[in-house]
C-alpha cells in the first residue's frame, strides 16, 4: 500500500508509545473525559474478571460492555495497549483512503503530497482521539470502525461496508445513525457533489437489498452475543439499553448526566425519550438536503454524534474534528473557524481543570464541571453548525459585482449593476 511519509513515522511513534510504559496512564484510565461507563477498561477488566470467576458479568449493572469484546479479550487477545495503538493506525489509514476515493484516486496509487501527510496527522496527533486510545477507551474501536465502514462503502465495497456498520452499531447503537448515508454512498459515489446538487439517483431497491443484508450480518453479530452470554438477555438491557436508560450518571463532557441527575423520577421516562428522539431526527433532514453528497451527510451526522451522544467522550467530538481534513472544498466557506477552534481550546483547558477541583481536590462542586461541559457542547456545535452551513454556502459560491455605466437618453446618465455567482 502506498501510505505518505507521515503514516510510517506516526504509526511507529503510536506503537512506541503502546510498548514504553507511560508516567500518567493509571492517570488517564481514571479520567471520565477519556473514557464513559461504556467505554471504560477498567470496567472491561472488571467484567473479564467476573467471566473469568464464572460469574455473569452483566448481573451487577456497572459493565455495559459488549459480550463481543468479553470474548475477543478472553479468548482471542488479551487486552494489550498495543491494539489500541493498531486501531489507531487502521483508522488513519481509513480516513486515508476516504479521502482518495473522494478524489477519484486509486487506493492503492494515492498521491504522494502535503494534503494526505496532513490527513494522517490529524488523525493520529488529534489530542482528543489520541488521548482515549492512551486510556484505553474502547471508543477508539468504535470510531476505527465507522471509518473501516466509510471507506468501504466509498470503495464500493458493500458487504465489508455493511459488516463494519453492523458491528459498529453493535458496540454503541447510536452509529445506527450512519447506516442511511452509508447505503446512499454505496449506490451512488463518494466524490464531491457539494458545488453541483443534483436530485440523489441511487437506486431505492438497492437501498433496500443492502439494508436487508445488513439486518443479516446485525442478526448474525445478536445471535453470536447470545451463544457468547450463555443463553442469556441480560446484555441487551446492560450494554444497548445503557445508552436509552442512563443508568449511570457519571460525569463526562456530554450534555446528559447533569440534566438527568437533576430531574424528578417522574419525568425521567419522558425526558429520556425525548433526548434520544432528538438524535433521531437530524438523520433524514441531513440525508435530505445532502443527497447530491451523502458522504458529507455521514460527516456531518457524526457532529451529531460528538455533540448530543448520551454518554460522550473526548473521542466522538475528536473523530468529527478529524474528518473535516477530507473536505477541503468547504475550508473557505467556513464562516467562523477562529471562534469554532477558540472555543475547542477553551473547552480543553477548562474540563481537566473543574474535573480537578471538584473530583481530585473537593473545591467545587457539580455545577463548576458542568458548566465546562457546556462550552465543550457549543465548541462542538458551533463546528457542526459551520460545517453544515460551508456545504450549503458552497453550491452558491461568492458573489461578484460589477458596474457598468450607461446613457440612458430619458433620465441621463445611469448604471446597471450585474451580478454574477462563480464557483471557487
């Protein structure tokens, strides 16, 4: 495979920092912005512990993993540092060849310039993505997969492009939100439409067929948690009904602990299915007004994702922030980038900070990590907001004015103003 120059040093220096003990890591695995009660390796160590005891490790109520990982972890790997650090660079090289699909470049012929050194570098250097996989948080699995799946469904590769969703799916049942982009993508194309909308011209029965295939592999992946759980349902309540229930309020940069913490028994069923509607909803409107572009509709529904995901962490924003790098076509339209990285900058140094004084030393109090949540909630939204708004801005592109002077033999002399739209 022909990889710049970037991925070789990049990948070498992640699984050196995977090999070589590290000072602050016991740090990192213990810090709830890395890693979620569904993300945590501590609590993946604590389930494969009870596994190892013969003990149902989904009993307790505080391992929410999939029984998916329990049996790659307790039979096939252990849970080593360094595959976190091969994930990583599996996701880097799939963003890599993303974006020469997008370019209509051959994945294994890519070109050899600046831009893909820089694609990589994103990915791999992006604190918030980099950060967890330190943690070892298994997000970092799940944005490798939802990238395997991108770039599989951009290489027309639909039953790898399926399989890939489908486990994503498995691991968080949120990414169920990228499964309508992803079919578009696999019955249309990759490459850039955002200058040039057009009416989506896949085919609705293939749509269909590879959802129905899809449902295969989701239904394989379901039977195969079972055998693995030993007969028993008690995973679907702990690991998927997780995500709806909330069953652990434990703080983290998202929006929902702190909502729910405050909110009376009785309104809590209602509130809960308003929260996950509202994940809901941005999938056909996006879907929709992107269709000439159904990869940058994937995009911007992973904004969705790193914004409004109920248990968030430093690595969904992360993936968003990364991805950006393949859409440079709407780099000039982004009307407020400084504010956008300002407030990302702001965020960062504020939620280890109240994380500190009210966890670590006691000196504040829930309030005070909060509201570092909230600036991490519009850093996230005010990037998602100006993504959405350059792949709109872009199919009008700038508008040119020209004056030209004429005599009109009535009224004298006048001018007539002519507009005209091009394209950058």
């Amino acid at each position: 495979m022909n990889t710049p120059p970037a991925f070789s040093v990049l990948v070498c220096l992640r699984l050196l920092l995977a090999v070589l003990p590290l000072p602050g890591q016991n740090l990192l695995k213990h810090d709830h912005q890395l890693s979620s009660p569904l993300t945590s390796y501590l609590r993946l160590n604590e389930g494969l512990w009870l596994l190892d005891n013969n003990i149902d490790p989904y009993i307790g109520g505080s391992f929410h993993h999939s029984p998916l990982l329990l049996s790659l972890f307790s039979t096939i790997v252990p849970p080593l540092p360094l595959i976190w650090a091969i994930s990583d660079a599996v996701g880097a090289w799939a963003l890599l060849r993303i974006w020469r699909a997008r370019q209509g470049l051959s994945s294994q012929k890519g070109m050899m310039s600046d831009v893909e050194n820089l694609i990589v570098s994103v990915y791999l250097l992006n604190p918030y993505l980099l950060l967890p996989s330190l943690a070892l948080s298994t997000s970092t699995f799940e944005n490798a997969l939802t990238l395997l799946a991108l770039m599989f469904a951009s290489e027309g590769k639909a039953s790898s492009a399926l399989l890939a969703i489908a486990f994503a799916v498995h691991l968080t049942p949120s990414s169920i939100l990228l499964l309508l982009p992803i079919l578009m993508v696999l019955v249309s194309s990759p490459v850039s439409h955002l200058a040039s909308p057009r009416p989506f011209n896949g085919s609705l029965k293939r749509i269909l067929f590879l959802f129905g295939e899809y449902i295969l592999y989701w239904l394989v992946l379901v039977g195969a948690a079972y055998i693995i759980a030993g007969g028993s349902w008690n995973w679907v309540r702990a690991s998927w009904g997780a995500s709806l229930t909330l069953p652990d309020l434990t703080p983290n940069p998202g929006l929902w602990w702190y909502f729910f913490t405050e909110m009376f028994d009785h309104f809590r069923p209602f509130f809960l299915m308003v929260f996950s509607v509202h994940l809901v909803i941005y999938i056909l409107p996006i879907c929709i007004k992107f269709q000439h572009d159904p990869l940058y509709a994937a995009f911007l529904l992973i904004g969705v994702l790193g914004t409004f995901k109920a248990y968030l962490t430093l690595a969904d924003p992360g993936l968003f922030l990364s991805m950006i790098s393949i859409f440079p076509e709407v780099h000039g339209y982004l009307r407020h980038p400084i504010i956008t990285t300002l407030l990302h900058l702001h965020a960062a140094l504020l939620l280890p900070l109240q994380h500190i004084l009210w966890v670590s030393e006691g000196r504040g109090n829930a309030n005070f990590y909060y509201a570092a949540s909230l600036v991490m909630g519009m850093a996230s939204g005010a990037g998602l907001v100006d993504a959405c708004w350059a792949g709109l801005r872009i199919a009008v592109g700038d508008a040119k004015v020209w004056t030209e002077e004429k005599v009109d033999s009535e009224k004298g002399k006048g001018k007539v103003i002519w507009w005209e739209v091009v394209q950058q």
